[in-house]
C-alpha cells in the first residue's frame, strides 16, 4: 500500500509537538529557539510534507528583499530545511 503524501502550510497550533520533534532531530540543542522561532514565523512561512497525515519534513521561507543597483525584487530566504531520518 502506497504512503499518503501531501504539502501543506504549517499550522503550528495543531500539534506543534510534531514540528519541534522534527527541528530537535535536525538541529539539536535549539529547543529554546526553535519554539520562539516556531510560534513566531511557523504559521506564516512554514510549509510541511506530511506522510500518512503526519508532519515528516519542513521548510521556511523568509520573506525578504534583493536590493541590486538597478531594482529591488521581492525574495523569500529559505531557512531550516529539515527532514526526519
């Protein structure tokens, strides 16, 4: 039987345990600043792949601006990719 895969924005109110398991496995001893990380910019910039309806893999994507000589373009910075092992 195939896995159900599936892309989705985060919505770290429902069960942020499953989002801080993931940023603790790939990123050890940055709880502290993964939770504040989290509850601000998590809902906001976060997108998740979810398999079987649970959170497996996660990325952000900062909004921020390129500023050239010429022109300044609308940009996102993407910022803690992370996938359980």
């Amino acid at each position: 039987m195939m896995s159900e895969i599936a892309v989705k924005p985060i919505n770290f109110t429902q069960k942020p345990e499953h989002y801080l398991q993931i940023w603790e496995q790939c990123f050890p001893n940055e709880s502290d600043f993964a939770k504040k990380f989290l509850t601000a910019f998590g809902d906001k910039t976060g997108l998740a792949i979810f398999e079987d309806r649970q959170p497996v893999s996660m990325a952000f994507f900062l909004p921020s601006t390129l500023h050239l000589p010429s022109a300044m373009f609308s940009a996102r910075y993407i910022y803690a990719v992370a996938t359980l092992p």
